[in-house]
C-alpha cells in the first residue's frame, strides 16, 4: 500500500555534503559482498521484502561476477528523503526504488531516469509477466519508466481475533459499527485502533478509504489532475470530520502521534492485544509473521476490506494503496550500470526462485499464473484474500503522497497530521490543500 514523510529539510544538503554521505553507504547491503568500482547500485527498504530482495541480488552477483549489484537498505522515511535528494543531485543510484505516481513524474520531468519503452518492446516476455493493471502505474505520457518489482500491497483493515473475542465483538462492516465498537474496547482497557502517528503516512489510508467510500475514485483523480478547487469536493470534508470524529471517541491508541511505523511498533500493538485493530499495508503481514510468527501461525491475525459508509457513492470493492513497488533505471548511471539493471530486471527478478521466495515471506508476487503457488503457500488464507483484493477492484488508488507531486504530498501529510492532532478544521485543511494544486 507507502506511501510520506520527513523530507522537506533534505532539499538543505548540499552536493559535496550528499556525495560524502552516498560514498560512506555500505559495501553490498546486509550479507552483500563486495561490488566492483563499475557496479550498478541498488537502494531497498529495510521490512518486508528484504530478505527476498537481498537473497535475489546475491544469487545475481554469485552468477554475473561481471555485472554486479550493489545493494544497500534504508528505513522507509529516511529512505523517500534520501532518494528525492540523491536524484534532485543527479547522484541517485541506478536502481530507483519507487511507487509511481506524481514522485515518478517528477523525475520524468526532470531528465532522471531512462525510457524503458524500448525494452520492454524488445524483450515482451518481461512486459507479458505483469498483471497489466499494475505495469500502468510505471507509465507517463504512456511511456514506462518503471516496472513493478515485487509484490501488491493493498490497504487492509487487520485484527486481533483474541481481542475480539474478549469483548464479544465481530469485524466492523460499515463506518456506524466501527464507531460502536470504540466504547466496547476502550472500556476494556483496549486501544480500538494502533497508528504509527509519527511517520504522519499512516494517518493517510485513514483519509484515502474514507473519500473513496464516501465520494468514489473519481474524488482523488480530480485532485490528481489538478482540477481547481478539487479538495474541496464535499466527501473530503466529509472524510476529514469523520477522522476527527474518530479521534475525539478516542479510537486511536494513546500517544499516537509519538509511534514510529519504521519500527514497526504500530504492528506490535496489534499481535500483543493492546490494540485490536490496525489499518495498515498488506507489506506489514511479513513483518508480522517474522516478529509475531505464533500469533500469525495459530491464526489469531484476522483481516478484512475497510468499511462502507452509509450513504457513500463508492463501490466496496475500491481498494487504495500501492499496486506495487517499482524500479527505475537512472539516466545518470554508466553505460554498464544501465545495462546490468536491464539485464537484472529481465533474468534475476521474478524467476522461479525470486517468486517463490516472495509467497513464502508472505507476499503477492505482481505477475500472472501464480494462483496454484498461492494456494499451496501455509499462508494461503491471507495471500488469497489480497489477490482477491487486487484482481477484484473496480478501482486500485495509488497512495496519495506518491501519486501527488512531491510538494502536494509533502504539504498533505502535514496538513493531515494538524487534523489528527486536532489543531486546525476541515475547512482549513480544504483551504490550504487547494492552494497546492498544480504545484
């Protein structure tokens, strides 16, 4: 489903300062090993897919000692500053880690990363793997600059069956029962939902589900296209009051806006039972079934779509979040570089290795014919329902910060945190958002 975050200081970095900070990036990544002068470089995100990434540029390096990747990982906020800023210098690696959307179009725009149209045509056993649904979003001006590399990542409501069990409650289906279900677990001494606050993304699925429940997709791509005075459609303010509603109930866990979702403590508030809900990325079920492996094996981790609104234009089955992650090819990288990612992102990603690995951290591979291998993964149930999710949508949302430009979404999330913490009004999130457009 990211989305985020802390980067509006980076943009202060100067050039020399950046190149210092990129040379002192570890050799090869966690269990790497060593890359020549020439080697392509490659950024990942620490969670979720790592193991599976960094398994599968091993067993590239072993086999193409004269193509090497190197391979480093950064935690998810530090990471979207740190690429932003290393591509704005020219100085981003050769793989581009990304989601798509407005972020992607910005570098698009700005001359950073390769046209892969071209290859794609000439190798169309690459471009036949997608879902094609999901290869969309790696296009501008229906042109593909990057191609999805691991798996779909809707938006999902998760709980604790054990915590539900306790209060003799079941999952809410429409917005009035998720309402109801506040007083029942906070009188229990239960947060209702975990948020990792602090990293400010989160707050936004929050606010994605509830415009497409209420207003539908068309809401959003307004916005997207930067039609005057789209925030201003009545399901954002409506949206934004419910969210408000939500926090004066006390639906999110205390101190919310002090935990990070990097460190994974907004999940570890779910499978310990001091919360009993959280709405989050289907990417954080790895992480659950590496830190909470009993909780998820012995089946208490329950999952379900996020509510309908009483009254709402949107269809049920829209979800929100990220179709996939995506590599980018940069136009700055050498010669050699450009042609070891090409070769990489044909042989190495999703071989029949590299696929099984992803169903087996407890992901959904973007590519077709994969149902039989999901079906026999012991995580079948969780891995079914989120291809049942993505196959089925009328709609899929790209997350809003990635399908803005980097300036709409960097003044969202933090217009977004005022309205978590209460301190400025619908309206005058409306008002300020509105102000962003076309920028």
């Amino acid at each position: 489903m990211n989305i985020r975050k802390l980067r509006t200081a980076a943009t202060a970095i100067s050039a020399g300062a950046l190149a210092l900070s990129l040379a002192a990036c570890g050799s090869a990544g966690p269990g790497g090993g060593s890359a020549g002068a020439d080697a392509a470089t490659m950024w990942g995100l620490t969670g979720g897919n790592q193991a599976s990434l960094q398994k599968s540029v091993d067993s590239w390096n072993k086999a193409h000692s004269d193509e090497t990747i190197k391979l480093d990982f950064f935690a998810n906020d530090a990471y979207k500053t740190k690429v932003r800023t290393a591509v704005g210098a020219g100085q981003g690696p050769t793989f581009i880690y990304g989601w798509g959307g407005g972020v992607l179009k910005s570098y698009v725009d700005a001359g950073q990363v390769e046209d892969l149209t071209g290859f794609l045509d000439q190798n169309p056993q690459v471009k036949d793997r997608y879902l094609p649904s999901v290869l969309k979003n790696g296009q501008v001006n229906g042109k593909t600059y990057a191609v999805p590399n691991n798996n779909t990542q809707p938006v999902v409501l998760y709980f604790n069956k054990d915590v539900f069990a306790k209060v003799g409650a079941e999952p809410p289906r429409t917005w009035d029962e998720l309402m109801a279900l506040v007083p029942k677990f906070k009188d229990a001494g239960i947060a209702p939902f975990s948020l990792g606050g602090q990293s400010k993304w989160p707050d936004l699925m929050w606010l994605e589900y509830l415009v497409e429940r209420i207003g539908g997709p068309q809401v959003f791509a307004d916005i997207a296209a930067n039609k005057p005075n789209a925030w201003s459609h009545p399901a954002v303010t409506e949206a934004l009051t419910k969210i408000q509603q939500l926090v004066d109930a006390g639906g999110f866990v205390n101190g919310f806006s002090s935990i990070a979702a990097d460190s994974s403590a907004d999940q570890a508030l779910l499978y310990t039972g001091k919360a009993a809900m959280i709405l989050q990325g289907g990417w954080i079920y790895q992480g659950m079934k590496k830190d909470a492996a009993d909780f998820v094996k012995s089946g208490k981790l329950g999952f379900t779509a996020f509510p309908t609104v009483s009254g709402g234009a949107g269809d049920p089955k829209d979800i929100v979040g990220n179709p996939s992650n995506f590599w980018s090819v940069s136009s700055k990288a050498t010669d050699a570089q450009k042609k070891t990612a090409q070769d990489y992102i044909k042989d190495g990603m999703f071989n029949d290795e590299n696929t099984q690995d992803l169903i087996n951290s407890g992901a959904v591979p973007v590519i077709k014919g994969i149902e039989s291998k999901l079906e026999a993964s012991p995580d079948k149930d969780f891995l079914t329902f989120v291809y049942g999710m993505a196959k089925d949508a009328p709609s899929f949302t790209l997350s809003w910060d990635q399908a803005l430009s980097p300036a709409q979404g960097d003044a969202m999330l933090s217009n977004l945190d005022q309205i978590f913490l209460k301190k400025i009004t619908p309206e005058q999130f409306v008002s300020s958002m509105n102000a962003t457009i076309g920028k």
